[in-house]
C-alpha cells in the first residue's frame, strides 16, 4: 500500500449539509504487465462482496464504480488504474479505490 486516509462525515465549509464519509487506499503495482488484470480482480471481489457494479466507460476504461446498500445508506465506490506520475499519464499505473457514504441522517 502507498497511502491510505479516511475522512469522517463532517459538516460542510459553511454548515450547511453534511458531507460524506471516505475512505481511500492506493497500491503499487509491482509487476505493471499485472496492471489491468489487478484491476479486474479488485472488481470481481467488490461484486463478490455485494457490489453492484457498472460497466467501465469506453472512454474511461481503467474506471469503474459501483453501489451498495449499507445500514446508514448507499456507499459508492470507485475502482481505478491511476498514473504514478500525472505527468506521465501514460506510465506507470497504481490502484485507485475510494468509498464515500451517505451521511448519516442528523436530528
């Protein structure tokens, strides 16, 4: 793992609705030929797990996103090949994954 982090719901800058709680973590990927094969066994496991998945834009294929149902609401999740180096969209690929929830109802 190269990072992980986890933001707790939280009211917004002005007070208004709270936001999400998230949860992201971003692997290395040791073996970069493994890249796309990774990426399609972190979907299988979501799926696995109960997560509805959606299949990846044409335009975005290194992307995918999906749903479930969770005891406070719906979580989100999105599961990406991301660049190592955003100025070298083309290099090296890491795995993406990133988890917001539904707020959980205040009052």
């Amino acid at each position: 793992m190269i990072d992980a982090w986890e933001h707790a719901q939280r009211s917004s800058f002005l007070g208004s609705a709270p936001r999400q709680a998230e949860v992201g973590r971003t692997y290395r990927i040791e073996d970069q030929s493994q890249a796309r094969s990774l990426l399609v066994d972190a979907v299988e496991f979501a799926e696995s797990e109960g997560w509805e998945m959606t299949q990846p834009l044409e335009n975005k294929p290194d992307f995918n996103s999906g749903a479930k149902e969770l005891a406070p609401g719906t979580g989100e999740l999105s599961i990406a090949l991301g660049a190592v180096d955003p100025g070298e969209p083309q290099g090296p690929r890491q795995l993406i994954i990133h988890i917001r929830f539904d707020p959980l109802p205040t009052g």
